[in-house]
C-alpha cells in the first residue's frame, strides 16, 4: 500500500478490528457529541482505536462521568485520557460569538459576567494585568491575531489583525508574555479528583514547565494512578524539557499552542527534538494538533496532513491524536481508519538509524538494547514483559522493536496504561507476584498459553526483575519455544 492509498473503504466487508495492530504506533481519539455512543465508539475501535481522550475543556463533569462508564462498558481494555484544562486561557460559553473584520476593534474582558455581545470574556482573571499596549494576543491556534490598544481596568481593547470569528471556549495565546497563572487552580483540583474518583488511566496536564508542575499535580493523585500526560506547548516547556519528561509518564506535543507560543518554522525540529528526548527516557510521546483537521468537514484528507502523521511515526512518537475529527466532525471513523493505514504504510517502509550509545548506562538499558538486538537476529515473534509498573514495557517500547509486546500485570488499571505505550497491550492476570521466587513467570505465562496470547509455534523473548528486594529492575531475559515450554512444565491441557 502507498502513502496515497489512504481513501476510506466505501463498500465492500467491514474491517477487522485493529486492536492487534500491524502498526505499532496508537491512535489516540477524542470522544466527543459525535461518537459518544456505544456504536460509535465500536466502530472507532474497529477502525483504530487505540486510546480515548476526553477534553474536559468541554462539556460539564456529568457527560464526561456517563462517557467514562459508557467506554468502559464498550471498550473495557482501552485506556482513558483525561485532558484537563489547567493554566490554558480560554475565552468561556459565549451567546453571541462576534465576527469581525481586519482592522475593527474588539473588547476582550476578565469580567465573565459578559456573553461576548459587547464583551469577549476569558476565565484568567489577571490576563487584564499581564498586557501591555503593544502586545500580541493569539486565539483559536494562531489563526486569528489582535494588538492590545489600552487597557481600561479589567477590560482589553484589541485591534483585530485578522478577519473571522471568536467562539466559545478557544484558546488565548500570548507569546513572549510572563503570565501569572498558578501552578494549581481550585478547578484543577476538582477535575483531578474527579479523575481519580472516575478511574481514568491518564490525566493531561497543559502548558507544563517544570518538574514541580508535575509533582503537584502528582501530589493531589496520591497513588500510581491516574498517570500524568505533560504537555509541552510553549517556550517554558522547552526550554525544561528534560526535567519535565523525566517527572512525567508520558509527553504530549501540543502543536497548536507550541506553534504560537514560539516561532512556527521551527516547530518540525521542535517536534523531533522533543521525541527524541523522550525516547531517550523511555517515556511514549503523542503527537496532537490538526493532523487530519480537514476530515472535520470533509471525506478525504490533504496530502499534508497524510505526510504529516507519517513524519509522526517516523521521528518516533508512540501515538498520535485526533481532536475535533473525532469528537465533533462528520467523519469519524474515515478520519480514524485513514490514520491507522497511513501509520500501517509508514512503519512498513520505516528506515531507523541506530541510537548512540552512552557510556553512563544502566542494567535495564543495556538489557532493552540487547532485547532490541535478539529481536532483530532470532526468529522472536512475540516479547513478553512480566511486569507490575510496566518499567520493562516503557524500556522495550522505546526501543521499537517489531514485534508486538504483552505487558502481563495483575493491576488491570496499570494493564490499560500499558495500551499507550508503542507496541505494547496491557493483559491482567490474577496471578499473584513474587519477591522469593520466579515461579510467578512461569504462571503468567501458562495462563497467556491458555487464553491463546501465546501459541505453540512462537518463540517468545520473557523478560523481568528476578527478586527485587535489592532494589533491581528487569535484570532477566530467557528465549523459548512455546511448544517445548509447555511440554516441560506440564501445563494443563487447553479447554
């Protein structure tokens, strides 16, 4: 299949579903009015689905409480993301969205008793004392621009660079300008307890700059779930990256806020640079913002946005997203299928260079390399990771190894987590871990055997952390066949 061999299937036997995919790269799809429903939310799994965010940026607690119950009816073992508002600036739930042309003159507002009928309310109260005439406000991911003429107590008078309209709840950027917006909101506590409350697998976290974001976010979690998705989208983030990845679960590259938040020729390296970098930390990124944007309104993408997912997969990311696409446009499952055969395509033709070698190295990374390596030069064709976290999943996955990974827990939140990460299914287990014997391997692996994860025929690649009071963390690795192996320990006959 070429990359422009992308046009949905209009006839002709449904796809098989792509939970076991050929590409390792996930999907991640919005839920939203558009496929908030239980058939909707079959098909999407159908044709690629392989995480559910849900942007809490819109729509009340309540609907976003009935769509988690509803995906976990339908889609139990597909991981939930949480995006959370944060310190993102948003115009708020307008009456009258106004239009305008170049050159007229707009009234931007702190004061949210306005409906935007004279007034443009947003929810940061202080945005009013952060201005300065001169400065440049962005809205709507930089499509429409304005200049701040004056400032008259809480109200901003902006004169409208570019024609269009603002509508409910778009973001508000201001590049280069320090704003005084708080780590942590009332609001942000609210919705992460919700988050916790509602089991969710993973929380995004907007415009994060440092590690002690994370961490105080982390602190309202107070346990190993939700799982923290920072997203890095402005200078701030970049320019500490690196401890913001090494504090987080997972990066999300926010694309839209990242592009005018800095300087958009720039954003391609920016991408890859931060890929990279959380690669290198085994963290799994997701790459959001626009990538199939005119599949909102129509049946067929650019050509852009089809080179664009596959630049995506070929930096290395562990997913990419779909917003709008998926949550309010008309074709939802095209939008999801067309992504997924172009992920398929991409990977197939997929040329990856070697990663350096450092010689401040650990046993698990050394161990990741030479599972990445026994890949390539035995007849692998499956790996199974017996992990309770998933450290040897994250460190495998990040070495993109071609064949698919089983990350076996007895947690089945930490199992869902799992589904983020590239090439990798979460599969629970009731077998109980461990710390004076290996025996638990073994257990695992006969039930796998018997559930027909695992098949006579494969020649699996098992790794884990054998007695782990020492503090040690995926210090094992054992090839076999699964024939033999069930042959010498005498597992019980399939049913």
């Amino acid at each position: 299949m070429s990359l422009t061999d992308v046009r949905p299937a209009s006839s002709g036997p449904a796809r098989a579903t792509l939970w076991h995919p050929t590409g390792r790269t996930k999907i991640v799809a919005t839920i939203g009015p558009a496929t908030n429903s239980a058939s909707a939310i079959r098909a999407l799994r159908e044709a690629g689905l392989g995480v559910a965010r849900l942007n809490l940026s819109h729509g009340d607690l309540d609907w976003h409480a009935d769509a988690i119950r509803l995906l976990r009816e339908v889609v139990p073992d597909v991981p939930i993301l949480l995006d959370i508002p944060g310190r993102k600036i948003r115009t708020i739930q307008l009456k009258h969205e106004p239009t305008f042309l170049k050159g007229d003159e707009l009234i931007l507002t702190t004061d949210t008793t306005h409906d935007g009928t004279r007034k443009v309310p947003v929810n940061y109260s202080h945005l009013h004392a952060d201005l300065s005439v001169g400065n440049v406000i962005l809205a709507d991911d930089g499509t429409l621009r304005f200049t701040v003429l004056s400032i008259d107590g809480v109200d901003i008078r902006c004169r409208a660079e570019t024609s269009g309209q603002l509508k409910s709840t778009k973001g508000i950027n201001v590049p280069y300008v320090k704003l005084g917006t708080r780590l942590l909101t009332d609001r942000d506590r609210k919705i992460v307890a919700f988050a916790c409350e509602q089991g969710a697998d993973y929380i995004g976290i907007s415009f994060v700059e440092s590690a002690k974001h994370v961490e105080a976010i982390r602190g309202l979690i107070q346990g190993p779930a939700p799982r923290i998705v920072s997203k890095i989208e402005n200078q701030g983030g970049l320019d500490n990256m690196h401890e913001v990845i090494a504090a987080s679960d997972a990066i999300m590259i926010d694309r839209g806020d990242l592009s005018v938040e800095t300087n958009l020729e720039n954003l391609a390296v920016m991408q890859k640079q931060i890929i990279e970098a959380a690669r290198a930390n085994a963290k799994p990124v997701i790459v959001a913002t626009e990538m199939l944007h005119t599949m909102i309104d129509n049946s067929f993408p650019t050509k852009a946005e089809v080179t664009d997912i596959a630049n995506a997969v070929f930096d290395g990311c562990a997913a990419t997203m779909l917003s709008g696409e998926t949550a309010v446009g008309l074709n939802p499952n095209d939008a999801v299928e067309i992504m997924s055969r172009v992920i398929e395509s991409a990977e197939k033709h997929e040329h990856r260079a070697e990663s350096e070698r450092s010689d401040d190295v650990s046993i698990p990374e050394v161990i990741a390399e030479a599972i990445a390596t026994m890949c390539r030069q035995l007849p692998i064709t499956k790996i199974v990771t017996v992990t309770l976290g998933g450290f040897s999943a994250r460190m495998i996955s990040a070495r993109r190894p071609s064949q698919p990974i089983l990350a076996v827990t007895n947690d089945a939140s930490a199992a869902r987590a799992f589904n983020l990460f590239q090439g990798t299914r979460g599969v629970v287990v009731d077998v109980p871990f461990s710390r004076e014997s290996t025996d638990h391997i073994a257990q695992c692996l006969e039930e796998l055997w018997h559930r027909g994860e695992i098949e006579n025929e494969d020649m699996i690649l098992v790794t884990s952390v054998g007695y782990p009071n020492s503090g040690n963390r995926m210090n094992m690795i054992e090839t076999h066949e699964v024939s033999d192996l069930a042959k010498a320990l005498a597992w019980r006959p399939r049913d």
